[in-house]
C-alpha cells in the first residue's frame, strides 16, 4: 500500500496490483476514506484507490463554498497525479452525486460507475427534511447516536461496537465549519445540478432496502434516468450497508465490475 498527498492537497492510499482497471472509492459527507476497509479487503487482486474528500479527515480544505466542480476536479487532478488514464469509480452518499458529476463531465475517463446510497428526486417532504436536518447541525453537529441508529440496524451495532467506536470518531475529528460547506451540497441538492443523461458508462445504482436518506424508490427512479443501468437493492440495509452487509455489497460490486 502507498500513502500520501497529491499537488492539490488531497490525502490518498493506493493498493497497486499491475494491469488492472483502478478502482476508486469516494466517501460520503462527514466520513472518510477508512469507511472502505472492507471492499479495499474483498478487491485484493485489483488496484484499489481512496481518498479524503476535500475538507475531511486528512485532506486540505481551502474553500470557502465548495461545489461539484470542486469535487469533480479533486477527482481529475488525483488521477493525473497518480498516472491513471481510466477507472471504475464508487460513490457513497455525496460521494455517489460526486461521482456522477464526473462521469456526466469526464465521460471517456470512466470505465464503469457505481452509485451507491445516492439521493436522486427527493419529493417536498423530503427536501424540506434535509434542509431541516441541515439547519439543526448547523447550529449543533450531529446527535452521533442518532445518527448511527440511522445509519445501521440496532442489532448490528449491539455485536459490532468498534465499528460504532470507528465512525463515532470519524464524525467528531470534523471541523464544524469545514463539515458544513459540504453538508450544505448535499442537503441543498436539486438533480438539475447533474446532468445524469449525459452519463454513457455501465452503471450501477444500489442502495439498502430499508434506506431511509437514499431510498429503493430514489434508486429506481435514477436508473430511469441513466440509460442502460442496472439497480440492486441489499436486503435489510441501511445507510453504511457497505460495511454492515459487506458480504453481499461486495458480491454485487464484483459481479459488475467482472460483467
């Protein structure tokens, strides 16, 4: 594994393996690239890249408002760095609209796009909740138990109480101010802001069958949008299912990936 920052001051780890597609992993708001652990595990025979969005965990943050662009680039300039040509991109949560940016903007530099937890046509109710949500954590960050509730099963957290400890300390090493910049993004999102029609690459659209942010209908209603993609819905999953129903997450990435 090789670590370290790129000329624009974003944090990454590379798992090399010679003549394979690169896949990269971008996170989701207020997390960072350690959420991959176990898809960096399950990819052992393909090169695998994640990294620190802009204004998280290791990487610089020197904006004032940050924007898809911002992020898009982010993407561009960490694949020159790193001499990559082509690759296969996961986006989580914000990290998915992320994702989608690029591959509407970059469509010849993506060879497959995975879009994973990602909000698309939030009705009334739903926007006014997000921006709901925004505004309470804009004056007091995040209740982290009830965000974990959200984010996973119960029971899962009762067995699995270091995985709780890990994305209980992820949230609170954010800067509160820096959080927001990007918390705003994607709690103010509307889909004009991306173009998913001009998307040309294989993609996949899953999420967890008990989503509540991202839902299965999100979810179907994107693959209408992005010709020729396909939807997968992980049973009993919730917001991080990628680490709680990591056997089956894993099995659906590889039977794409490998199509």
């Amino acid at each position: 594994m090789r670590e370290g920052l790129d000329d624009q001051g974003t944090y990454f780890q590379i798992h090399e393996v010679e003549n394979t597609t690169p896949i990269v992993f971008i996170h989701g708001v207020g997390l960072s690239h350690e959420i991959w652990n176990p898809q960096i595990e399950f990819f052992k025979k393909q090169t695998t890249i994640t990294y620190d969005l802009f204004c998280h965990g290791r990487s610089t943050c020197t904006f004032n408002e940050i924007g898809f662009e911002d992020f898009s680039n982010q993407i561009n300039e960490l694949l020159q760095f790193l001499k990559i040509q082509k690759a296969i991109l996961v986006g989580f949560s914000l990290g998915g609209l992320i994702a989608a940016h690029y591959a509407s903007t970059y469509t010849k530099k993506i060879e497959k796009l995975i879009l994973f937890g990602t909000i698309y046509g939030r009705n009334d109710e739903e926007q006014t909740a997000a921006i709901k949500r925004y505004e309470d954590v804009s004056k007091n960050f995040f209740d982290i138990q009830s965000q974990l509730t959200r984010w996973f099963n119960q029971d899962y957290l009762d067995k699995n109480p270091k995985i709780a400890e890990m994305i209980s300390r992820i949230l609170n090493a954010n800067n509160h101010e820096d959080f927001l910049k990007s918390y705003k993004l994607l709690s103010y999102f509307k889909d004009s802001m991306i173009a998913l029609g001009e998307i040309s690459s294989p993609t996949l659209i899953i999420t967890g069958e008990n989503e509540v942010g991202s839902t299965p209908k999100m979810s179907k209603d994107m693959g209408k949008v992005i010709k020729g993609s396909k939807v997968e819905i992980i049973k009993k999953g919730k917001h991080l299912c990628g680490i709680e129903c990591a056997a089956d997450v894993n099995k659906v990435f590889e039977g794409f990936i490998n199509e």
